[in-house]
C-alpha cells in the first residue's frame, strides 16, 4: 500500500493503518526521544505518548505543511524537549552520582581494554573536593550553574571559575 493511502486510512482512524505506520516509524522515533532524554525506558514511554498523540490529532496532519515523518518527528522533538524540562526528569538527574557512571563502565560487557576505568575512577577522584562537586553537579546531575551555587552556598561567578579551572584541570591529567 502507498504511503498516501495509508495516512488516509490512518486520518479515517483505520487502527490496521495506524499499526502499519508504527511499526514502519516507532524504532526510528524512540531514537530520536533517546538521543535527546539519554534514558531508554522513559524514552521507550515517550515514544508510545507520541503515537498516542499522533492518533489523537490525526486529522491536523496536512501534508501540504510537509512530510508525514516530519510532523511526527517535530512530535517527538517537542515531547523529548518537555520531558527534559520536566521536574521530575531534572529530580532523576539529581539523583545519579559519578560513581554510577563509572559503574556502568565498570560493569559493561562491552568493556575492552581500550577504556580504562580504573584510570577514569582515579583521574575523577584525583581532583579536588572542589573540583569533584562542581563535576558532579554540572555534568553528571545536570544542575544548571546557578543551581550549583545555590546548593553550593557559593557565588555564581565562583561556580564557572571552580569548572572552568576543574576543567583545564582534568584536560591537563588525561594529556599526562
């Protein structure tokens, strides 16, 4: 079946026509979610909301506006975007620390001997308290500059000086 019959039917809330549409678009749009939210289950989660929603406004898809693959992808763009904003997703993100990171690579099966872990674990640890909570807030919670001062008790300006340095910092050992 053409793909223009198939938004017909899919707009005429045909459900065999919907299915076809997801099994041809869903892998392609959970990967897009993911790229985005860097978490598989939620993204997997968001991924079904989008084909909900799509189902739900099927007749304001115009394909004079453009391809049908855009507009769902635009769908999920936007929803990958709200979840990112969402509190509870900023919450999740809090609430990992750096040695879950160094965990997974520590425990990944696909682990060779090209990463070195243990060398990561000491390069991180290596660095100063200061250094280490600024890295951890920043880049592994992903609180925001000023989120960091605020949990901190610290100037903001002291927060980009301590990551700026932290960062030159880690450049300087990973180049020893």
């Amino acid at each position: 079946m053409k793909l223009e019959t198939l938004i017909e039917k899919f707009q005429q809330k045909d459900t065999a026509a919907f299915e076809q549409l997801h099994l041809m678009y869903a892998e392609n749009i959970c990967g897009v979610i993911h790229t985005i939210i860097k978490n598989k289950e939620r993204s997997e989660e968001l991924c079904q909301d989008v084909f909900i929603k799509i189902w739900n406004n099927a007749d304001s898809y115009n394909k004079s506006k453009g391809r049908f693959f855009t507009w769902i992808l635009n769908i999920a763009r936007n929803a990958a975007i709200d979840e990112l904003r969402s509190k509870s997703h900023k919450n999740w993100k809090k609430n990992l620390s750096t040695d879950y990171f160094v965990g997974i690579l520590e425990s990944s099966e696909e682990t060779n001997e090209t990463i070195d872990t243990s060398g990561l674990r000491k390069l991180v640890q290596g660095l100063k308290e200061k250094c280490t909570q600024i890295i951890e807030l920043l880049y592994f919670k992903g609180f925001t500059q000023k989120e960091a001062a605020e949990q901190l008790n610290i100037p903001l300006g002291t927060v980009k000086t301590r990551n700026r340095n932290c960062i030159s910092q880690l450049r300087e050992n990973i180049s020893i």
